[in-house]
DNA sequence: GGGAAAAGTTGAACCAATTCTAAAATTGAG
DNA sequence: CTCAATTTTAGAATTGGTTCAACTTTTCCC
C-alpha cells in the first residue's frame, strides 16, 4: 500500500502543515496567505485545496496535534493522581495549560476557537469538538479515578462535576487568549480559586 | 443638539440595523451581502462602512441590543429571587436562555461568538466582552443577595462561585447553537444537573 | 512496454468584503 | 444668505480565499 503515489501524498501533507506552521506564527493566521503557504510547501493553490477544505483547516490539523500531545500526556495523571482532590485537578490543569502554548500563539488559538463556532459542521468543526469531548472526558476519568481511591464521594455525579470544570476551564482559557497580556500564572490561580468550591464540596 | 443631521444619523442607524437584522435572518449572516444590506436600508455601501467599521459590528449593535433586554429581566430576579438557591439560579438562567433566540438565530450567535473571539480588540470584540462580563456581574449579584437573605453561606466564595456558574452556563450555550438540533429544554435540564452539585456546596 | 483510466495538480478566474476617490449634498455659523 | 466644513454617495480598485476546467502523473492491466 506504500507506492509512490501514497509517499508523495504525505510528503505534500507535512510540507503543508509545516509551511503553514511557521507563517502562522511569523505573520499570523489572516497575515498567512495561502500563496504564500503554497509558495512555501512548493505545492500550487489548488493542491492545498485538495488537501484541505479551507484554511481554517489548515489551522486545525495543527491544533489537533496539539491537543493529541496534551491529552496523552494527561494519561499519566488520570493514572497516578496526587494524593487529594485539588492537587489532582491542578495538576491535570495545570499539563493543559502549561502545554497549550507550546506550537500554538494566542492568535491561532482564538482563530482555532472562531473557526470551530462559526463553522461547526465543517471537518475542523467536528474535530475540534470531538477534542473538546476527549479533555472532558479526561477531566471525567479523573474523578472517577478518585472515587475509585476514595478522595471524591461516591455519591458524587462524576459526569456533570467533569463537564463543569471543564467548561470552565474552558472558557477562562478562552478569555486567557482573547488577552495577550494576560498570564498562565493568573490563569491557573483564578481557576485554582474557582476549583477550590468544587474541591469542598464532592471531597470525602 | 436634535438637528436634522442628528436625526438622519439616528435614522440611518436604525435602517441599517433593520435591513441587517431581516437579512441575516433570512439569508444567514454570510449570505448577506453587504450590498444587499445597503440596498434595503437605501444607503450606499460606504455609508454602511462609514458607521460600522465592518460587517461583524452591525452583528453586533444587534448583539447588543437583545443582550441589554436579557440583563434588564435578570434584574426583576436579582431583586426579588425565588427562596431557594436552584429555583434562584434556574430562574435567571432560565430568562437568559428562554430570550436568547427571541432576535438572533442560532447562525447569528455563531457567527457573534466567532468574531468577538477572532477580533477581541475590534469595537466589537470589546463590546461583547464586556457583556460577558455585565451577565457574570448579575450572577454574582444574585449570589450576593442570597447569602444577605441567608440562603447561601456567608464564608462562600461569591465572585468565584458566580464566574464558574456563569463560565459554565456561557460554555453550555455555545455547545447550544453549535448544533441545530439541540433543544432548549435539554440545555436548561443539563445545566440544572451541573449546578445541582454547585447549589449543595453553597446552600445554609 | 504500451496505453487507457484514475487520481492529482495547476493557476487563472471568480466573488465578496473592504478601501479609496472625487464629486455632490447638507448643515450651521456668521 | 453664503460659504466652509462635514457627510454621503457611487463606483472603481484592491485583496485574498475559493472554485474549476484543462493538463500531468501515476497506476494497472494486458
């Protein structure tokens, strides 16, 4: 299955991304023109078409990869929580939004969230909702986790206390981006701070 | 200071609006064209661009408008609210969501949402955030008024309580008009399970 | 090894938002 | 009433994402 034909397709696929990757962050998302990505991927216009339904897919391979790194690396905490509830939120917190700006500037970022919400039903939509889903269903796990150890009440609606933290999580990550000069440091305290009511009331 | 040139101002203003407002009903927000918008409202196209700076603001003035009316009901709640904390928060999420598509369709909010987040520092990036923030501000009023009354503990975290209730909230409704098929019944009954485990934490 | 079908590539043309320009209209001050 | 300042207007020019019909390349089968 490997012929030429399959060979070349991926090379064009990565010479994209990798294009698009660093004009992106050299002269923004709307600042990166799409000649100039096929300029740079050595590809004509309509191949970057035929590769991806618009620009703002572009953005989402990218973004996908991100989040794929983030919620891998939530596994290990999901595995070996710390030893109580807030420390543990925290830390899985804590791995997103440290990691978050790793490939991604604020700007893609807020162009990521635009795209997803305007165009929902687009492939990049979906995808981005379905990584929104996963890292909510990280966040679910990692209750369940405690529940399982005993750190959260087992009467505890795991599911809804998940979606919560996440969403607002979430959302203050949104406000996070829309602001350049605002810092992870305030980020994490301000929602360390919205945690700790939750953190009360489902510990055991 | 209410000379004929303030008034046509005023009445430009208001045909614009009209004009955007049954076009972005009919057509969607992209399917109307601007010029079709000009058209209508019987202005050139330069004229639109000389009172909006773009086709997103005039999204917004409407934006606006329907979330002023939203914050003047929550204020009948916040005065007097229902004498139990879910009934309370219910009833002024329920205002806030029951209104939410009275002007704006589930593609406008779409479409708001995207751009306050993708130009947080255009006229309307910053108009919409600090909406979010009027609407946060209720929430926190409500919460404030029931820990007067009593019902809610004095040594509770309020503004925390109130962000994370309304970051929730915010997150569930962009979820909402993402899909078209989502029902309001179902988005208020899911927030009412989320913050079920909220009102437990806070309530005397 | 040849040739037809399938798959992929190309860039010029298209479309709609936005900007720009110069002319026409309206206002308010004196 | 008159004129300078301000606004509005129409429409041409610009810009950049997206589409499409013609052309290449790859594959596959004999």
């Amino acid at each position: 299955m490997s012929g030429l034909r399959e060979r070349q397709k991926a090379d064009r696929h990565r010479r994209i991304i990798d294009a698009a990757t660093a004009l992106f962050r050299d002269a923004g998302y709307e600042g990166a023109k799409i000649e100039a990505i096929a300029a740079q991927a050595e590809v004509s216009i309509g191949t970057i078409y035929n590769y991806y339904q618009n620009k703002g897919d572009i953005l989402g391979a990218i973004v996908a990869m991100e989040v794929n790194e983030v919620l891998n690396a939530g596994r290990g905490v999901v595995a070996r929580p710390p030893a109580n509830v807030g420390d543990a939120l925290d830390t899985l917190i804590g791995i997103y939004i440290e990691h978050s700006l790793n490939y991604l500037s604020k700007e893609m970022w807020r162009q990521a969230m635009a795209i997803s919400t305007q165009l929902p039903d687009s492939p990049f939509g979906q995808a981005y909702t379905a990584l929104d889903r996963a890292l909510t269903d990280q966040i679910r796990a990692l209750i369940a986790r405690l529940q399982e150890i005993g750190l959260v009440r087992a009467d505890i609606d795991g599911p809804a206390v998940g979606e919560l933290i996440f969403n607002n999580m979430n959302m203050m990550f949104i406000e996070f981006v829309k602001r350049d000069e605002a810092m992870i440091s305030e980020l994490r305290a301000a929602i360390r701070r919205q945690n700790r009511i939750l953190v009360t009331a489902i510990g055991v």
